[in-house]
C-alpha cells in the first residue's frame, strides 16, 4: 500500500469516527435547551408563590387567561413604579373586552422586605388586574430562573442591614393562555406602544 494510499484511508476513518460521534451526540445537544427542537423561546415555566390573602399561586392558576408579568421589589425607586404605571396605562388603552382577559402579575424579587401583605398594599395603588406575590426566598428564585430574571441585592457600607436596593432585569412578559410566552417589553416602552402589542396578541 503506498503513502499517498495509507494517508486517504486515514482521513476516511478519521471521517467516519467524526461522524458517528456527531450523530451520537446529536439528542444531547438537542435536548440541553429544552427548546432547540421545537423552536421555542426558553422563557417561563412552573412556579409557586403567595397572593396578598395567603393562598398559593401557581403558573397552572393562570391557564385560560393572558397573564402581564413584571418582576421587581417594592422598595424601587423608580424602574418597577415606572414600569407598572406604563403597564397599567397600556391596558386602560385596550378595548375593555380584551384587558379583561388580561392578568397582571407583579412578583417580587426581595421578599425579605416584600411580604404578601406589602405586596397587596403596593399593587392596589396600579391598576385592578394587578396582583402581587411574594414567597420564601427559594420560591422567588425559582419563578425569577424560569423567566431569566436577574436581580442582586446591592447593599452600602454605612446603611442599615435592611435599608438597600436591588439591581434586576427590568423586562415585562406577556404569557398566553396556554402558559406559553408570547412576548416582553423593554422598560421605557410608551404605553401607546405597549398598547398596540398587546391589542395585537390578545385574540
């Protein structure tokens, strides 16, 4: 067998060893996101936390209805109020028969300060679809990781232990009625934008 003959059955194995490798790990790699084979967006998912009156909310509860979810804390000065109101104006700008179908969710990302109390009294001050939620730490956290929710506690020297803010992601999600996300909005959308999106996903 000549040099030039060993060397292209060389690459040819080579080849083939490529080849069943990639195929072996094709429904890994597949499977890693959750989303990849359908083409879904990877955001939302299961989660348990506390209404204002003490009952358990889950993402099941909210099945059958177009739900608005904004993450944020009580104590923010300015992106989560800023943010509510935008939500609260676009929805009184929607014809009545479709913000009726619409939920608002308002979850809060410090629920060492934001019990479910504080939360019923923040949220009545926005609009009336809107419900607040908190619960224990784990729990947040887990409704925060199913939307890729940022949020850490930024404390500064000097201050007491429970006088900080909270650095978070500032998004808005809109979730269909089968639970699945259809879209978000940035923080600084006009009302009359968020408006027509939301008009124009609501069936």
């Amino acid at each position: 067998m000549g040099s030039r003959t060993r060397i292209l059955l060389y690459f040819m194995v080579a080849a083939i060893f490529l080849i069943v490798g990639i195929t072996m790990r094709l429904p890994q790699l597949m499977d890693d996101s959750g989303s990849q084979s359908s083409g879904e967006v990877a955001i939302g998912g299961a989660f348990e936390l506390v209404d204002p009156k003490g009952n358990l909310v889950t993402d099941k509860d909210l099945l059958g209805s177009y739900t608005l979810i904004n993450f944020g804390y009580t104590f923010c000065p300015d992106v989560c109020p800023t943010g509510l109101q935008t939500a609260a104006m676009a929805l009184d700008m929607i014809p009545q028969e479709k913000m009726n179908k619409v939920v608002s969710l308002f979850i809060t990302i410090d629920p060492e300060r934001d019990t479910p109390k504080v939360m019923g009294e923040y949220t009545k001050h926005f609009h009336e679809s809107l419900i607040g939620l908190s619960g224990s730490t784990e729990q947040v956290a887990k409704a925060a990781k199913a939307y890729r929710v940022y949020y850490k506690k930024v404390a500064e020297d000097g201050k007491a232990a429970d006088d900080y803010l909270m650095d978070h992601s500032a998004f808005q999600y809109l979730v269909g009625p089968d639970g699945k996300y259809l879209t978000h909005f940035p923080h600084g959308i006009s009302p009359e934008d968020m408006a027509k999106k939301l008009e124009a996903y609501i069936k």
